[in-house]
C-alpha cells in the first residue's frame, strides 16, 4: 500500500541505500541483498516490526555501472554470478546465528582469515599513514574508483553524485521521511551530495531546508582527515562547510575495518552541532560478522546490515524513537 501511495506522489517513509566502491552487482540484486539482509536482521530482534518494514519504500542510488565500467578498463576483472552467490552464502551464514548475543567478540575472534597482523595493520598502520599523509598513494593502489572520484580532470564524480542527488531529490520532492543508509565510500558521495543540496546555487534555493530524517553510514571514512580534506565544502567557513539538511546522524564502525579506521565521527564533526546543523551525531562500535571467500570481512555490507545495531537503529527509526542501549556482551 504504502509503496503504490509514494508511486502515485503521495508521501511515506523511504529508505534508500547508497552503496560503496568496487565492483557491484546489478542494481536489482543489490538491492535484493541489501533488503534480505536488513529484513533478516529486523525479523530476528524486533519481530513485531517486520511488517512495518516491508512497507516501507526502498530505493538503491545505483552508480555500480560507472564503477564496474571503470575498473574493467583499469584492468580489473569482475564474475558477477560469483560475487552474488558469495554475498548470499555471506548473508545465509550470518542469518544461522539466530540470536543478537551471537553478534560479540568472543565469535569475532574466531572467524577465519583473522591474525594479529591484520589488527595490527588496522588498528595502528591505517591511523598512522593518514597522520603522515600517505593516505592518496595508499587509496591510489587499492581503491583506484575513489582515486577517480577525486580525479578533478574527470567525469565520474559528477556520475556517481548525480544518481545520489536524483534519487534524494525525487523523495524530498514528495515530502518523504528519508533514512539514508551510506556504505563506505558511499557516504563520500552521499555527503558531497547533502552539501550540494544545502549550498549549491542550483540546489539550495529549493532543498536546502528539505532534511533527512537519518544518515545511517557505515564503514564509513569521513573521520579520516585526507578524507575529510576533499569534501565538498572544505575549503568554506562556518554554515558553508558542511550539509544543513540531516536531521540525526548515526555512525557504526566495525572493528577491523580499514574503511573506517578514524571510526568516530562526532569528534570530527562536532561544529555542525554547535552550529545547529543537526541535532546529534552518534559512533557505535561493532564487530562485522561477515565472511567473504573464506576469509573474515569486517567491512562487508552485509555483516553490517545484518547486525543488531544497525538492526535497532533501523527499527527505532521505523517506531520514531530514540535508541536504546544493546546489551553489553555484544558491544
């Protein structure tokens, strides 16, 4: 009912998912997974809302085509029917844990593919190559989409904001209330997206006022500070810096994650708070369940879909509540 009524122009509750770099899928198998995933996660720890769920409208800002094109020519190489079938192994696995409790350190340290090397790498190694700013020849070598992002010489920025920016504005346009779900660099886009929006000339007069209900990012790395330093907006001074238009901001950070190394953001963007730009700005920390090929993945979408965090944020928006805390043995 409720996605028949957003066809025909009128209002509703809109969940759109903006997802990140590397090769993707297509649009509707993303999608697919993206909501398998989430409702998976609803339906085991808040049950009594599946159905409210289901009705909400889903969108996918799909831009994997304009990455998938670039990589190839790159000389990357792409099997699509493997990396579905992975992700759907990945989501399966984690939809056998049953029970919110599972989702802790204690299974974490067991997943394959996890040494001390690599915690070491994430937890010290990340934080110091952006301290020194080696950060862009790092992203240069293993994400080579993002380089091309701030490639100022090419087209694919304006591509992949361009698909960001239609869908938000077909939803604020029809006066939805919008929960924005941002993976990994797909919070880049989305965040140079809001601030066009909220600042542009061609946008402001009639958006910048529209806001989102929630931002939802996860994996995200706006807290790293070449990251940061390349935003949309940085070069501007108090109001212009940042977007206008994002009511509550939720971060969740897994453990391990490379992506989101500097893995709180309140800190780095407490000035839209003393601005009055939005009105909170929340880190949660997570252990990302996912494997992918046999190996631990901290920073796989559906790990983060799948968790009970992102679970109950989802869910208390849906129920237009404040969260409340999870139990301590899973943090």
């Amino acid at each position: 009912m409720m996605e028949q009524a957003q066809q025909n122009g009128v209002p509703g509750d809109c969940l759109i998912f903006v997802h990140g770099r590397d090769f993707k899928p297509s649009a509707t198998e993303l999608l697919d997974l993206n909501i398998a995933a989430l409702s998976a996660a609803i339906e085991r720890d808040r049950p009594e809302l599946l159905e409210c769920f289901h009705q909400l409208q889903k969108q996918l800002s799909y831009y994997g085509d304009f990455s998938n094109q670039f990589l190839l020519e790159s000389g990357g190489h792409y099997d699509e029917s493997l990396d579905i079938g992975d992700r759907r192994n990945a989501l399966l696995k984690l939809k056998s844990l049953g029970k919110t409790k599972h989702f802790g350190v204690t299974r974490y340290d067991r997943l394959p593919g996890k040494t001390a090397i690599a915690e070491f790498a994430a937890d010290v190694a990340a934080p110091l190559l952006g301290s020194i700013g080696l950060s862009k020849a790092l992203i240069s070598s293993v994400a080579r989409d993002l380089a091309e992002y701030w490639n100022d010489k090419s087209e694919f920025a304006s591509n992949l904001r361009n698909r960001v920016r239609n869908t938000l504005i077909e939803s604020l346009s029809r006066g939805d209330r919008i929960m924005l779900v941002s993976h990994g660099t797909g919070s880049i886009v989305s965040f140079d997206v809001l601030w066009q929006l909220s600042h542009d000339p061609e946008y402001a007069e009639r958006y910048s006022t529209r806001k989102i209900d929630s931002w939802l990012t996860l994996g995200s790395p706006l807290g790293d500070s070449m990251v940061r330093r390349r935003l949309l907006g940085a070069d501007r001074k108090g109001r212009e810096r940042f977007p206008t238009n994002i009511l509550t901001w939720h971060n969740v950070s897994a453990e391990d994650d490379y992506m989101c190394h500097d893995n709180t953001l309140a800190d780095d963007y407490k000035q839209m708070l003393k601005l009055h730009q939005v009105s909170s700005i929340r880190d949660y920390h997570i252990y990302n369940l996912s494997v992918r090929y046999g190996k631990s993945n901290p920073h796989s979408s559906v790990g983060y879909l799948m968790h009970p965090r992102t679970a109950q944020i989802v869910a208390d928006w849906i129920r237009q509540k404040p969260a409340d805390p999870l139990p301590t043995n899973i943090l």
